[in-house]
C-alpha cells in the first residue's frame, strides 16, 4: 500500500502534466470558440442595427465631443458639404442630428413636426427658465400650447397696440439722436441694439427708470453667458462635479438677481391695478400677464383661454426673459446685417434710396402706409433675412424613436436645424453668398413664412417664431428710417470692400465687429 503511494506519488507530474498538456489543447479551441461566437454576436447584432445619418466617427464615451467647436452654423455647413443634408454626432451619451438642407427641414418642420415640436434644454436652462416653465424651452405640452395661445392671443398680437406704439415712439428717439450726432461717426451695431432693449422693456414692462434698465442689462448679459456656458454635465451626467465654468454658483446668483428684478417690478403692477381699477391707463406685457396671475398655477386644455390657465410669478419671469431674447438680439442684428450688406454693396444702397426718393420723397418721413410701395426695400429685408437668419440654428428634439431619410432616429436626440445653411443652399439659391436684394423680385421667389423650407428665418411649424411680426415691424421701421433720413458715408476712408463682414455664433449670429459710418441728414424737412 505504502510502495503503491510512493509509486503513484512519484508518477503524479508526469500525470499532471498530461493532464495540462490535454487541457491546453482543449482550451486553445475553447478561446477561439468564444471568440467567434462574441465575434458572431456582435456581428448579428452590427447588422441588425438601425443606421444612423452619416457623420464622424467618435471615440467611446466622449463621442464626437472634441468637435464641440464645430457646432456653429457655419460649422455645421462645412460638415454638411461632407456628410450630407442630415448627419449625426454622438455627443457624449446624447445623439445630436444637424439637418442642413431644405427637404431634410421639411422631414423635420413639417412631415414629422408633431414628433420633433419638443426642444432640447441643458441643465443651466432648466435652471434658469424655472424648471422650463416658459415657452421658448418648454416641451410640446400642453402647458406649452397653452403659453403659445396667450402669446399669439395677447402678448404679440397686432391688436396690442402699445407694443407697435413703442416701436414708433422708440424709432424716434432714435432718428432724433442720430440727427444730433450727424457729422460723427456712429457705432451703428450700438444704436440699434440700444433701440431694440428699448422697444422691448417698454412693451414688457412700460416706462422703467435708466437704473433699472442697467441693471436688467447686467443680468440678461450673465443670462446670455450662462446659457451659452460649456458643462460637461449636459453630456456625460457622472461627471457634473468638474465645474471649471462655476456655474454651480452662477445659476443660484443670476436666477436670485432676476427674482428680485421682476418681483419688484410684478409687485408694482399688482398695486397700480388696485389704485387704477377703472381707469384707462396703457398696459404692458406684465399687466396682460396679471390677469391670469394665480399663485398656484394649473393649465388645463379648455378651450377658454381665461379659465384655463394661471400664470405663477415663475411662469411669468420665464416668459419675461423669453421675450427679452427672442425680440430684441434678433431685430438688432437683423437691421446691423441689412445696413452693413448695403454699405458694403454701394449699387443696393443706391438703389433702396432712389426707391424711397421717388415713393416717398424728400419732404417728408416714411408712414406705415408707405410700405406696401416699397418694392425693393422689402427685398433688402428678405435678402437680409436670408443671408443673415438672426437665429441661424434652431434647436428641436425627438419625442420617440423615428425614421428620417431612411436613418433611425433615437428619442431625445437633439436636432439643430441650419436656417443658415439652408438658406444658402446652392441648389436651390443662385450665387448663394452674394447680396442681391433683386432675385427676390422675380415671379415665384420664397417667402419666409414658413412654407418655403429653402428660406426659413422664422423658422416653420409648431414651433415657428410667434413674434414675427412684431419683428418684422421693428426691423423694417428702423432700417426704413435710417436709410430715408440719412446718407450714410465710411468713416476715415474705408472702402466698402474693406467692412469687416465676420459674425459670431451664439443664440444670434451678429456681427463679429461694429459696424461704424457717418449719418448726414438727407430730408428737406424737420427730422423731429
Ligand atoms: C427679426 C426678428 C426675429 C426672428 C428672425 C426670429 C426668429 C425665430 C426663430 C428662427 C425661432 C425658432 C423657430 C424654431 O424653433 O423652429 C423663434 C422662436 C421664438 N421667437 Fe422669434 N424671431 C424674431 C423676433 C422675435 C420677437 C420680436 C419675439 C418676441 C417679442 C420673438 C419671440 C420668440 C419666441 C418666444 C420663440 C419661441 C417659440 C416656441 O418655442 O414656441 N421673436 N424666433
């Protein structure tokens, strides 16, 4: 027994040896089995997968998001030329789709405008609009639709007529101080942004003293800088602690400013209305706002607007900074884009003056009346618009999985719709990237209002601009007036090729550098 042991012990290595020696030859097999069949699996499941549009190859996690700075219009217009009308990135953990040319914004505005009516928000907007109880950033709800129809209804209406007051009142105040400084060189891009903060704070708010004015300024400045902030949160969630931005501070900061901003303001009106019950006094934004004023908001779907829907304090903030963005970056770059591309086109500029001259003439100011005659200014305008759409990208998203172009869309994925490309299509527009007022002259040429998707600077559908013709009304009194009461000459020599024509991409795309030029009074009459 005890030999037995001492053989079989000593025969043991040679034993175990085999034994690995079979394992091995096994396991060789085995690793390559499970490697096929993962191989396999994975393939079946490549195959299986809905395509996606084309776009750039990312990298595991972080996706496409070292291209971040390619996220602009005309970044986004370079990548289209490679990839095509619709492409996508994966930032992050999201799938972003950019859609750049006319058919593929039809899918998306109009086809399919149901599925694509919500918008996408970052953490600093939820932030800052309330938790999105506004209408810019809103979903497709229908608290949403309820907001729409009190703006459409009350706040934009054309039956408003404080709102179209202020515009005239403004425009002004601005000719008089243009003729004061006339001989002078005028930083234009100031004057009209200074004109638009005007005719929107009045029309929010009535008549508010300059401090206020300031500060509101300096609040709705830190708002445009947070909106626009990078936070690495948005895209990859888990990593919401590296704050290089600060934004964990900011956001508390801002929201509390504009709290005690409006507040004050809100708390005004509340006892303006008790001591003015009957009286006929003229109200702004804020008042028509009060009268759905309820401490608990509740929206409902009824059909009457005044049951159906209460505003809270936030509600009403919120819609406040809704329409101090909406309305007042885009008029003021949309008149400095059509001042510049007409300095900078000196046969335009001729032109929209000998057309004022001669519907108008020289003896007196433009009337509203006037503008229906005014062929080719209105040109200048939709030439503007198009070459310059003062939101060049809009932002919608997905409410469920779909198909666009053939391409599997995901839920939630972000679209950004390129008016800016879109609107210099080249199959579509002739020598896209020259200003020329004229082709808007010929039979049959786009209108903006939506349903031409080659021209969309309002943008098309459910979500299209609500206040388009408060903006437009603004635009075209201000442009109109400037180019009627002024000849408008370059400071210190430029010549018209030499203006700087660069813009800068944010919520708007204006110019990069102020335009300057030399107003000289141009009427036979009295400018004020
Ligand atoms: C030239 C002037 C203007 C232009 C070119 C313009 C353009 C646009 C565009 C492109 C959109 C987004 C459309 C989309 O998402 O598909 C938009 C939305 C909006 N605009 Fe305007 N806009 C102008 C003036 C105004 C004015 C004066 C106001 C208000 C006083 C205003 C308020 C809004 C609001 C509240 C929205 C969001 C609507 C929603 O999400 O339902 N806009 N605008």
């Amino acid at each position: 027994m005890c030999a037995l042991s001492v053989a079989t012990f000593n025969k043991l290595p040679l034993v175990s040896s085999t034994l690995e020696s079979i394992m091995d030859s096994i396991q060789i097999p085995l690793a390559t089995y499970v490697a096929i069949s993962l191989f396999a699996v994975f393939f079946f499941v490549w195959l299986r997968r809905k395509p996606l549009p084309p776009g750039p190859m990312g990298w595991p996690i972080i996706g496409n998001m070292l291209m971040m700075d390619q996220l602009t219009h005309r970044g986004l217009a370079k990548l289209a030329e490679k990839y095509g009308g619709i492409l996508h990135l994966k930032m992050g953990f999201s799938h972003t789709v950019a859609v750049s040319s006319p058919e593929m914004a039809r899918q998306i505005l109009q086809v399919q405008d149901h599925i694509f009516a919500n918008r996408p928000a970052t953490i600093a907007i939820t932030y800052l609009t309330y938790n999105r109880v506004d209408m810019a950033f809103s979903d497709y709800t229908p608290f949403w639709r309820q907001m729409r129809k009190l703006s459409v209804m009350k706040l934009f209406s054309r039956k408003r007529a404080e709102s179209w007051d202020s515009v005239r009142d403004e425009v002004d105040s601005m000719v008089k101080s243009t003729t004061i400084n006339s001989g002078t060189p005028i930083n234009l891009g100031e004057l009209v942004f200074g004109l638009t903060h005007d005719i929107i704070y009045r029309a929010a708010f009535g008549s508010i003293s300059h401090e206020d004015k300031e500060e509101f300024i300096r609040i709705l400045q830190e708002y445009t800088k947070l909106f626009g902030a990078f936070n690495l949160a948005d895209f990859i969630p888990w990593l919401g602690f590296i704050d290089p931005a600060g934004l964990n501070t900011r956001l508390p900061a801002a929201r509390a400013a504009l709290d005690r901003f409006i507040d004050k303001i809100i708390d005004e009106h509340l006892s303006k209305e008790k001591k003015n019950v009957n009286d006929n006094v003229e109200s702004d934004m804020v008042d028509e706002m009060l009268v759905f004023y309820s401490e608990e908001g509740k929206v409902n779907e009824a059909e009457d607007l005044q049951n159906a829907i209460k505003l809270t304090r936030d509600n009403i903030k919120a819609i406040i900074m809704d329409v101090m963005f909406g309305g007042t970056e885009t008029v003021a770059s949309a008149i400095e884009w059509a001042l510049t591309e007409l300095m900078h086109t000196p046969e335009a500029l001729k032109c929209v003056q000998q057309e004022l001259a001669d519907v108008v003439g020289l003896d007196r100011r433009v009337e509203e009346s006037d503008f229906e005659k005014l062929t080719y200014f209105k040109c200048v305008v939709k030439e503007t618009l198009r070459m310059h759409p003062p939101i060049p990208v809009s932002l919608h998203k997905s409410s469920e999985d779909t198909k666009v172009a053939g391409y599997h869309i995901p839920k939630g994925t972000r679209v950004m719709v390129n008016a800016f490309a879109i609107n210099r299509d080249k199959n579509y527009w002739e020598d896209p990237n020259t200003f020329n007022p004229s082709r808007f002259l010929k039979d049959g040429a786009p209108d903006f209002r939506g349903s031409n998707y080659e021209f969309l600077p309002f943008g098309s559908g459910r979500r299209s601009c609500p206040g388009m013709q408060l903006g437009l009304y603004a635009m075209e009194m201000a442009l109109v007036h400037l180019l009627h009461c002024f000849t408008w000459e370059l400071p210190d020599g430029i010549k018209p090729s030499e203006i700087d024509m660069g813009d800068v991409y944010g919520l708007t795309a204006p110019k990069a550098i102020r335009l300057v030029a030399v107003p000289t009074p141009r009427l036979l009459c009295a400018l004020y």
